[in-house]
C-alpha cells in the first residue's frame, strides 16, 4: 500500500517508542475523533477524524500458556482507523484471489517472544493494514511466533507467525477468520523472500492436484517497527488457509489420532500425497504421525491427509534445510519415495493425472515474484520429477516399488 493517505498516518513507521505498548498514554480526545472510534466499525470515514488511531489492542489469542495483553490507547499517527467497506460475499476469502495482497503490518517485531514453551508469553498486539480491490482497510490482531526451528534454531530474523484476528474483520477479506499463518522470509537476505515464494508455489501446486488442499495467498508485507528509524523492510509473505476452513469445505471436520491408520484412506488421495511429496523433493512430513500433515474426516467416516509445511523440500531448496540422518540421502534436492506400498493403488491413474497438470504446474512459474535463476532452477527440478515419470523403469524402481513396507 503505498498511497499519500498512509504515508501522511505513519510518517513511514515512525510510530510510539516501546513503552507505548505497555502504558495508557493519556490523550485528550477531539469530538471528531470521539466520534470515529465510537463508530469505528465500519460507521464513520477516517477521514472524519484527525490522525490519530484510538481502540483497544487486540487480546492475546486463547490457549492454555497465552497470557492477555493490556489494553491501550494507541499513539497519534500510529495506525490507520478501519476503512469503511461494503461486507464482502458470504462465501469470499482471502484466498479467493491470486494477486499478491498489499500488506502493512505495524508491530514492535523486536518484543516477540520466542520461548517455544510459551510459559510466559503474550501475543503480541498488531495492526494489518491491506488494500484490496483499491480499497483500503485496517484490522487489529495479535501475533504468536510459529514453529520451534524458525524461532529458535534456525535463527531467524523474523519467524513465521500465528495471526489472530479479532471481531473487526467484517467487510474485508478476512472477515469471519479467527486465525490464519503467515509464512515470512526469515531473514532479510533476498534468497530468502525466494524461498518463501517457492513455498507457496508448492501449496498451489497441489490445489491444482486435489479440492483437498490447504490453499494459500501470497502476500507483499511492509513491516513497520516502531522503536526502529530505519526504513520499513519490504518483503514477501503468504497466509495459509486454517485447518478448519479446509475441513468445511469438505464437508468434514479435523481429526488427530495418535497414530494414522493409512489403510483407512482411499488409496488413490493417498497415492496423490505421496508423489507430490516425492515430486516436490519433502521428506519432512509423516502421514502416520501426522507430521506437517492435517486429517479430516467426512460424515461418511472417510479420511483425507493433506500436507503442509514445505520449507525442507528440494524444491524450496532453503539454506538452513536438512535431511533427517536416518535417511539414505545427504541433500534436500534428492528425491525419496516415502509412501507406504498399498496393492490397491490404481499407479498408472495417478501418474496419469499428474501427466495432465504438467503444463499447469509449469505455468505457476511464471509468478511475477519469482526472480529468473530461481525460476529457471524451479522448472528443472520439476523437469527432473517428469523425467521419472516418463520411464517405465525409473517409476517402477523409484517410486512403485520403493514403498515402505510395514515394519
């Protein structure tokens, strides 16, 4: 977003110093802007009030560890006060775009917490400012740093995060979501924002394969730091549908068995993960063990795993990757079938069916973001994945006969 109308609010993200999260700043209200905040929802324009952004910060998100923030007034010139917008369809999302969403997050990133326990941890208060459509909007949320390695060992900049949404959300694209992730760059290094737009090519890759995907929005975030002068840092991101999403609109809900028993999927959904995982070179993910893997049943009983979670793959190809050592390869780039064998599996239907994507999964690497040499590299690997499938030999010895036989 990158209209006069924000940069006369922000100043560039020049925003309160650090205790301004943390105390009541008294303020005398002008009547205009009394006005604006009691009818900030959807009600008054902002431009009815002068520039300021009043409203309590967002609660810390439920859970059995998060502990809730303290109310406060927000600073003047802080944030922008929510945009009137008609309500959106009741059947539209975030994700039912494929243009990147123009993004501006203001938050103290540096106050995170990264205790992967999360014993004393608090959301951390935000606002999201996004334009969409040409129309510009804000909402409250809280953040909550996700994923043990990407806030601790891998040392990341910025870890990927839980955004919580609170009840302002109507009228704008995430209306009625609760929490959705957000999948960052990590660190600033620019083959970094690569990574994370390879990423989110696998999620689309495999919503060209199956409805039975968690599907994913990318995103151009502007993250502005108010204890910080330097320029607000320009990155790419991408928000993941919530679990339950996925699960309403198959018609069933999420389910977590201690273990899987994978004889209870249908062989052919079973036999789709497992070469697009072998596809896209991911051996960080267990069915059984429902690692980087959700399960949802229908009323009918009938189970669906879908992946997630594609930063270990060879696709990807990230710097801090790494191969599990009990596994026979040394790189992320080498494929390894780790699907279970499963007689019923109709192979030559699903070969067929990733046969007929081809040309569609090519054509998500023309996405604008992705720069020439991360392209090129893209479209060899999956080359490489369809050479496989192009001999007999090469499937029966790589992919159909290296199942993994119980015990």
């Amino acid at each position: 977003m990158r209209t006069e109308h924000v940069k006369k609010l922000f100043r560039r993200g020049r925003l309160a110093p650090q205790w301004f999260w943390e105390i009541m700043i008294a303020a005398t209200l002008t009547p205009p802007l009394v006005h604006a905040i009691a009818s900030s929802v959807g009600a008054s324009p902002a431009s009815a009030a002068p520039a300021f952004a009043a409203g309590p910060a967002p609660a810390a998100a439920p859970g059995p560890t998060a502990v809730l923030a303290p109310t406060v007034v927000l600073a003047p010139a802080a944030v922008p006060t929510p945009a009137a917008a008609a309500p959106a369809a009741a059947t539209s999302t975030v994700f039912d775009r494929d243009a990147p969403l123009e993004v501006d997050l203001y938050a103290d990133l540096k106050a995170l917490c990264r205790d992967p326990e999360r014993k004393t941890c608090a959301d951390l208060p935000a606002t999201l400012a996004f334009s969409e459509g040409g129309a510009e909007q804000s909402v409250q949320v809280s953040l909550r740093v996700r994923g043990r390695f990407r806030s601790t060992t891998g040392g990341c900049d910025l870890p990927a995060l839980f955004v919580f949404f609170g009840p302002d959300t109507a009228g704008t694209p995430f209306a009625g979501e609760k929490m959705l992730p957000l999948t960052t760059h990590c660190r600033t290094a620019a083959e970094y924002e690569q990574y994370v737009v390879k990423e989110y090519l696998a999620y689309r890759i495999y919503n060209l394969l199956t409805d039975k995907s968690l599907r994913a929005r990318l995103a151009r975030v502007t993250y502005h730091v108010p204890t910080s002068r330097a320029k607000p840092l320009v990155r790419y991101a991408f928000f993941t549908e919530h679990f339950d999403s996925l699960a309403q609109r198959a018609g069933a809900v999420v389910f977590k068995p201690e273990q899987f028993d994978l004889a209870e999927a249908d062989a052919t959904e079973l036999a789709t993960l497992d070469l697009f995982e072998f596809m896209i070179g991911n051996t960080d993910w267990s069915a059984v063990f429902r690692h980087n893997i959700v399960l949802i049943r229908d009323a009918a009983g009938r189970p669906t795993a879908a992946p997630y979670d594609f930063d270990f793959s060879g696709l990807v190809d990230a710097e801090y990757a790494t191969v599990a050592p009990q596994l026979p390869i040394h790189y992320v780039t080498q494929r390894l079938f780790r699907g279970a064998c499963r007689p019923d599996t109709d192979w030559e239907r699903v070969f067929a069916a990733f046969e007929k994507k081809r040309d569609a999964i090519y054509a998500l690497l023309d996405e604008p973001a992705l720069e020439r040499a991360t392209r090129a590299n893209a479209r060899r690997y999956l080359a490489s994945f369809y050479d496989v499938l192009g001999s007999a030999e090469r499937r029966d010895r790589e992919i159909v006969g290296a199942c993994r036989r119980p015990g």
